[in-house]
C-alpha cells in the first residue's frame, strides 16, 4: 500500500512540472522589431585647405665626397729632410704651403753648375761674335761678289748661330735646374685636409710615390640618386656664378634631431646608378669641416656618411597642397560640405615625401575629412567633433 501511495505521488508531480512546462512555453513575451530606425551621424575631424604656390621637399639619400681630391707626389728623388706640422691626418695645409722638403743639396749644386755653363755659353757667343765682326771687315776688304753660300761661310754665320744655340740651351738647363731645387719643396696645390700621410723624415722618394692623400676644404660633394620622374622640379645652376636648389643636408644617426648642412643642386651626373637605376645629382656643400668662424656651432661633414637630402623643389602654382596620409582610395578625397560626405576625384600633379599637391579635385578652403571611416558613402551625415551641431 505504502509503495503504490509513493508512486501516485511521484506521477503528479510530474503531471504539474509539465502542466506548467506547458503554460510558461505558450505565455513568454514575444520580441518585435521597432517599425522605425534612426540614421546616425559620424563624428570626424576636418582640415581646411586653400590654393596657393608651393614648393616641394624631395627627399633623397646620399653619400659624402670630397670635389677635389689628390695622391701627394714628389716629382723629383731624393731624402725627405722635413715635414710641415700640418701634414698630419687630419691637418689643414694653405695652398701654396710647404708640407715636405726634400734634401736640395744635390739640385743647388746641378743649378750652380748649370749657371756655370751657361757663364760660358755666352762668353764663347761674345767671342763668335768678334770674329764675325772681323771676318765681315775682311769680306769688305776683298771687295768680291760670292754666292749667299759661301758668303755666309765666310761672315762665320753657322758658327754664329751654333754658340747662340749653346747659350739657349745652357739657359733652359738653368731654368729646368731652378724648377727642380723648387720642387724638392712639395706644396699643398690647395687649400686642403690632409687624409693620410705615407712618408716620413728620413724616406727615400721618387716621382709618382704616394706620399698621402689630400682633399680640398672648400667645398663637398654629396652624390644623392632621386627618381627620374623627380628630375623636372630639380633647378640647377646654368651658369657659373648661379646657384641650384636649396638642399638641407641631415646625419639622422649622429647629429641631434632638427640639424643639417646647407647646400645646392651644382649639377646632374647624366648616368643612372648601377644599382637602383636612379639618376644621380650632386649636392655642394660649402666649408663643409666648419673651418671658418662662422660655421663654429655647425657639425663637419665625413667623407663617406651616408646622409638624407632634403632638395627644395621648383614653384608649383595654384595647387591645394594636402597631406599623404587623407588621400584615400583611387585617387579620391573625402570632403565636408553642408555637413554631408562627398567623395571628391583629384588629379595629383607632384607628390613629395609628405603632401600630395592637387591641381583639381578640390577648391579653396574646402574642409577634407581627416579621420579614418570604416565604411563611407557619398552623402552621409557628418559632424565635426566637439562642434555641438548635428546634421540632419
């Protein structure tokens, strides 16, 4: 009895959870959709543009190298008996000044000796001479007419001009013997930074050694390669007393941020570089050690650095000049007027480094969206952030 009372009990219970099962399944609300949905407004940000003339930045890279360089050599033998102080690495030598002497003792003595030949190169023209005086005395006397021939054999004219020859050749060997003792004085051609040196007091040298290398201190070059399609807003100079492009020259990896080296666009090289098939001009950069008092505070240039050059570029006129980074797909920009979106069709004319510069597309003072949209389409709603209007 005790058991069919217990399962009685358990079958109603399980007849109520499912009678309510039931009744809560066809009770639950039911979600319904709004009828109306409510357009929504994008927040961006806005820059104005306006047209004008501008000149770009073209940015290229470069190597630094001297525009005079020289292998120092003697162009007479002998014993180096001296070294300027200056002519050490890394010295500065005047042009004209004397880096090293070599022995003279050999070429003073050459140069007296040659003095003494030509003493009696002129001394035996002197005595010719007398006897030509006496034989034309003589021809006069005889009063006979002779053939040109033999009438400059007699007046001595052959030996006359054979001992004007002797002394022109005794001269030139004083004048050749001069200019040897002169060039065992071995000068700076110009003025110059001395690199290496290879001789030392005491070497023996002969003409074509090297004796060390210098590099003019007046002016660098740096060879930078810029894409062929840059080359027409280069300017270079046409004559020689003009100037190129203004060149801002930058050591990002040892000078402090913000400095340079001023230099100019002096001219292009006409071959394109091996490697990267670019087209490579020179930059002139003057006192490019900070030699002179007023470069004091500029830091010196080294012969090999790699550098960035900044090359201002030739005028454009009446373009918008607009940043890189708002350009957008397919050559469009994003514009804001009367706080719709429109995408706008521009014709880039120059793109430099940082702005893209439009000669149509976009007009004076027009408001180009800045910010970033996941999805855009031409006539939605904008509104500038912070501005406190909604557009409808």
């Amino acid at each position: 009895m005790d058991k069919k009372k217990t399962l009685l009990i358990c079958g109603g219970i399980l007849l109520v959870g499912a009678c309510l099962t039931i009744l809560t399944f066809f009770t639950e609300p039911i979600a319904t959709r709004s009828a109306a949905t409510r357009k929504s407004t994008m927040l961006v940000d806005v820059t104005q543009v306006h047209l004008g003339t501008y000149r770009p930045i073209i940015v290229a890279t470069g190597t630094v190298g001297p525009s005079q360089e020289i292998t120092l050599s003697p162009r007479v033998r002998g014993e180096i008996v001296s070294l300027s102080p200056a002519f050490t690495p890394g010295g500065f030598g005047e042009k004209g000044g004397v880096l090293l002497q070599i022995d003279p003792a050999d070429y003073k003595n050459t140069l007296q000796q040659r003095k003494s030949d030509l003493r009696q190169a002129v001394a035996d023209l002197n005595v010719e001479m007398g006897r030509q005086n006496v034989a034309e005395k003589d021809f006069q006397l005889l009063d006979e007419t002779l053939s040109v021939e033999l009438e400059s054999l007699v007046l001595r004219k052959p030996q006359l001009n054979a001992t004007r020859a002797m002394v022109e050749a005794a001269r030139a060997a004083v004048n050749q013997a001069e200019l040897e003792l002169a060039r065992t004085h071995i000068k700076a051609p110009f003025d110059a930074h001395i690199i290496s040196r290879r001789a030392n007091i005491g070497s023996q040298v002969s003409p074509g050694d090297n004796l060390g290398r210098l590099v003019g201190r007046e002016t660098y070059w740096v060879e930078a390669t810029v894409p062929l399609s840059k080359l027409p807003w280069l300017a270079f100079p046409e004559m020689e007393n003009e100037i190129g492009s203004e060149v801002q020259i930058r050591n990002r990896s040892s000078w402090a941020e913000g400095t340079y080296r001023t230099g100019y666009l002096f001219r292009l090289v006409g071959a394109l570089d091996d490697k990267t098939r670019l087209a490579r001009v020179l930059v002139s950069v003057p006192d490019p050690l900070a030699y002179r008092p007023e470069s004091s505070d500029l830091p010196p240039l080294m012969i090999g650095a790699f550098v960035e050059t900044r090359i201002v570029g030739k005028e454009i006129t009446d373009v918008v000049r607009l940043d890189r980074d708002y350009l957008r797909a397919n050559s469009t920009v994003w514009v804001m007027e009367n706080e719709k979106l429109h995408i706008r069709l521009i014709k880039i004319i120059f793109q430099d480094a940082e702005h893209a510069y439009i000669s149509d597309g976009l007009r004076h003072q027009d408001h180009v969206v800045t910010t970033n949209l996941s999805s855009v389409r031409d006539g939605a709603s904008l509104q500038v952030k912070d501005s406190g209007e909604t557009t409808r």
